[in-house]
C-alpha cells in the first residue's frame, strides 16, 4: 500500500459494535473482565487502550515497521530507549541535537553512569574512535535541529553492525515518515515527537517508537507499562486523526519551505539559509538519497548578525507565531539560543555552530504569497 493510503486506512478498522468508521476514543481507565485475568486483551489502560492500539499501529505503518508504541510525550519516548541500558553502558551521539535530548542525556542519564559522547556525525567515519566494547546505542537526529544538518543513516548503521550489540536509534521527528524510513535504512528504533508532524495541529503532545525487531518490541513495551508514560485516548484519537492528512501537509510544508529557503537565500539583509535543498548544502547528496524532499523546517542568520536586529525580526512577524514547537499547520518562528535549545550551555552551543541570533521557522500550510509578504515586511523593519 502507497503512504498516503496507509496513512488513511492503516491501523483503523470500523468498530465491530457498531459500524463506526472512525474509531471510539476508548475514555476508560479499565476493562470489565467475565473470569479473573480472562479478557479481551484490555485489562488497564496504561497497559493497553483500543484507541491507543490503533493509532500505533498506524504509525509503525507509515514507518514500514511491525511494532509501534506510543507515549505521553517525544521525550517519555526518547527516555524508554535510554531505559535499556544499563550503568557503564555508552551512548554515541550528534552535536547537533534537540536541546531536550541533550538536557536529558547529560543531566539526567549521566547521574546513572551513563556515557554520552557528542560527535559531528555529519562525517560518519567520526563514529569509529568512539565505539568499543561499551558502546550500546547510536542515537542519531538528522535533519539536525536546528542547524539542518544531514547525517548518512545507512553508513551509520553499517559502522554498528561491525560490532555486537549496539542498536541505532533515530529520531525522524523533522522528516515525519512521509519525507524518510530510517527502519528501511536498517536502524532498530525509530522515535518520533508526535507533537510535531504527526500530529500536525499544534494540539496534542505525545512521543512514538517504531521497531522491527520482536524481542525489542517486548523489552520497550516492559518499559512502558512499568514506568507509565502512556498517552490518553483523546490523544491517541486527535492524532490517528491528524494522520489522515499527512501526505497532503507534508507536500505544502516542503512546497513552502523551498519557496522560503529560496527567497530567504536572495534577499539583501539575509546572511546564510540553513536549508538541506540547496544544491551547495554540505550534505545535499546525502539528504537527497535519503529523503524523499526536504521538508519545511529552515534557519538562517541576517547578514547585520546583531540580535537586537534578530529579536526585532522576530517581533515583527504577524502570520509567523513567535512560538517553540514546528511541523503544525501554522508557520512558527524561534530563536534556539534562548528557546528550544536554551537548556545547551553557551559554549557548547556556540561551539557547535549555534550561534546567539540564529532564527529558526517551521514553515506551515499557509498561502506562500502571505509567508513571503510576511517576511518581506519584517525583514524591511530590521
Ligand atoms: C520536540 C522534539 C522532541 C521532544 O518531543 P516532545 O514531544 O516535545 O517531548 C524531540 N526531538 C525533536 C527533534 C523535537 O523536535
């Protein structure tokens, strides 16, 4: 089945009690049971919801996978994976990551005796001098946030399979499973944030784990259930409905985020346009074998790089929310330093290439003629 048919019908069967074509949001805590532990497969909601059930199994739909598992958040979904792990175990990372990952790598796993190695994987021949015997878990974000850098998957996951036992995990929350497949591309684990693409309507928060592999599907749902982070059925059923339009979004977002990219790179006050598109883009090649277009996330710098004049642009915007978050229908404007990636310290950020006045926009749904007057008009202010 092609995606934008899985991402109508997969997962979502008429209700057997009464023919409803979308599925009831099941708003039950638990399950009536006609002998003790006999029952439909429902006992308790944090175990198991009908709703919830249909939703991954949508999800590992769209992300060609057998299992999926949904959670409260991106973050509850990104802490189960690190759950598999023990003390003294390794983790080998990028330098370009959501800063929320970073926080909870370093100043929550690391307490545990976790290690946590940064490295620019954009060259993934970097990986090399990191793994050894410890080495557990490559987790990898590309297109990276908010610098869109593009990281090879598939030389990423042919560096792991040189040794035993090390999963690699990637979170495709900026590609949504429209524009990329990382479990096609031989990963273990696929995480996403819901709250982004999948959800699509800036009004739900929930994280989700695509996997293949049946043992790891048992030891990620032990997890679940144990530790709790489970999403609630009015949730699960905003999303499955989110879904239903995930391919028709996510052609505007990349239509959109091309003209933006494009007429950001052209005008006089704009300095760099962080855009994987672009046939100049570091990792372009990368980016167009792997992906399927280039989505509608972007960041650029102004050529008067002060950030009186960035925080002013921001200020000026009136289609563009200033607002954390991305991949809803409508177009949101960021400043990373001190919004979705203030919880990096400054100099690790700025090492890294992140700099202080770096802007950031998920280009939404919008009419592109609005989007670009906007921009136009606040670029004229600065
Ligand atoms: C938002 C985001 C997360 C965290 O997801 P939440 O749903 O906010 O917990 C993780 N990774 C990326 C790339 C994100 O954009």
């Amino acid at each position: 089945m092609k995606f934008g048919t899985k991402a109508i019908h997969a997962g979502v069967e008429p209700d057997p009690s009464t023919g409803a074509i979308m599925t009831p949001i099941f708003q039950t805590s638990t399950f009536v049971q006609p002998s003790p532990s006999k029952h439909k497969g429902y006992a308790y909601a944090r175990g198991a919801n009908p709703t919830r059930n249909s939703l991954q199994k949508s999800i590992a739909a769209l992300e060609n996978g057998k299992f999926g598992i949904c959670f409260s958040s991106g973050m509850g979904a990104t802490d189960a994976v690190i759950k598999l792990l023990n003390p003294g175990d390794e983790v080998v990372t990028s330098n370009d990551l959501y800063g929320g990952s970073y926080r909870m790598f370093t100043k929550v796993y690391e307490r545990f005796g976790i290690k946590f190695h940064f490295l620019d994987l954009t060259n993934a021949a970097n990986l090399t001098p990191f793994i050894n015997s410890k080495t557990r878990l490559i987790w990898l974000e590309t297109p990276s946030n908010p610098l869109m850098r593009i990281i090879d998957i598939q030389e990423c996951v042919r560096q792991a399979r040189l040794h035993r036992n090390i999963l690699v995990a990637v979170d495709n929350t900026f590609a949504s499973p429209y524009l990329q497949n990382p479990l096609d591309m031989g990963a273990d684990i696929v995480m996403h944030s819901v709250t982004k693409y999948l959800g699509g309507h800036s009004d739900v928060v929930m994280g989700a784990l695509v996997m293949n592999d049946e043992r790891l599907h048992q030891d990620l749902t032990f997890i679940m259930n144990s530790c709790g982070a489970v999403p609630g059925p009015q949730d699960s059923f905003l999303v499955l409905r989110g879904i239903k339009t995930l391919h028709l979004r996510m052609e505007r977002h990349c239509f959109n985020g091309r003209k933006v990219a494009e007429h950001l790179r052209q005008h006089p006050k704009v300095g760099h346009v962080y855009w994987p598109g672009f046939q100049d883009h570091p990792n372009h090649a990368i980016a167009r074998r792997q992906m399927k277009d280039f989505g509608g996330m972007l960041s650029f710098s102004l050529k008067d790089d002060k950030i009186e004049k960035a925080t002013k642009l921001m200020e000026s915007m009136k289609v563009f929310s200033l607002a954390e978050s991305l991949g809803g229908v409508e177009s949101l404007i960021n400043h990373p330093a001190s919004m979705t990636h203030a919880s990096i310290p400054r100099e690790e950020r700025i090492k890294n290439g992140l700099t202080d006045t770096l802007i950031r926009l998920s280009v939404g749904v919008e009419d592109i003629e609005d989007l670009i007057a906007d921009l136009d008009q606040a670029l004229e202010q600065v």
